[in-house]
C-alpha cells in the first residue's frame, strides 16, 4: 500500500482504510431505511451484504441503523454524516 492510500493522522486516529460502523436512528418508518440507504450507497456505491443491521426502541417508534463499511478516508466519513444529519428522516448519526 502506498502512503496515500494507507495513512494514519492525530485528526482522524484511524489507519485508512479500516471497517468503520456508521449509525443512524430515526423514526420507524419504510422511508428512513431507503433514504440512509440512499445516502450511504451515494459515498459506498459497493456496500458489502451483511453490512446492515437494524434495530428498534423497545416502543418500536425508532429505528438504529448501523451500516459498517470500508472507509476509506476522512473526507468520506465527514461526507457520509454531513448527508445524514441533512437529512429530514435522521434524527442523529454518531
């Protein structure tokens, strides 16, 4: 790997790239999976299967979200949560 491609700096105390689980919660509701989806396959065009779990509150009324994928960048990270936390659905992402 060259130093571009596999880099590590105090900003980021990641080595990129790496397995990186990004979370998002929102309301339960078939249109919040397809817009993080959405989202996440505009900055992972390839997402690996299996990469996505969801989880309900107890009452149901929210869902998590947690799709892990292979960042590659600080630049992508900032991206994918910028977009996440736009979006009217997305309560948080952490």
């Amino acid at each position: 790997m060259s130093d571009e491609e596999n880099h590590f700096t105090e900003e980021t105390c990641f080595t990129f790239p790496c397995e990186f689980p990004v979370k998002a919660m929102g309301k339960t509701c078939p249109e919040f999976e397809v817009a993080v989806l959405e989202i996440m396959h505009r900055h992972v065009p390839d997402l690996a299967e299996g990469a996505l779990k969801m989880r309900p509150s107890s009452k149901g009324n929210y869902t998590a979200i947690t799709i892990t994928i292979q960042a590659q960048s600080r630049e992508q990270l900032d991206a994918i949560y910028m977009d996440l936390t736009a979006c009217e659905l997305v309560a948080y992402a952490i």
